[in-house]
C-alpha cells in the first residue's frame, strides 16, 4: 500500500465514522488529501 492509498483509507475511514462528513468531496491530489486528513485531525482535537 503507497502514501497515497494509505490517505484513501484513512479519510474513507473517518468519512465512515462521521455522519457530519460523509458525503465530503476531495480532490485527487495528495496534498489536496493532507489538508482534509490534518483538517479532521484539528476537529478531533477542538470539538
């Protein structure tokens, strides 16, 4: 599995888990990926 897969998982695995996100859009760019992957980070952390 490659970074790029492993963003895949983890985000479809959070969307999965969060009813206010699961229908939440991305783009196919990894760094696109990050920000949702460090943005669900930051709402962990704050809510």
């Amino acid at each position: 599995m490659n970074q790029n897969e492993r963003l895949d998982y983890l985000i479809d695995s959070l969307k999965k888990e969060s009813i206010r996100y699961k229908n939440l859009s991305m783009g196919n760019s990894t760094e696109e990926k990050r920000k949702v992957l460090r943005y669900f980070d930051e709402c962990t952390h704050a809510c």
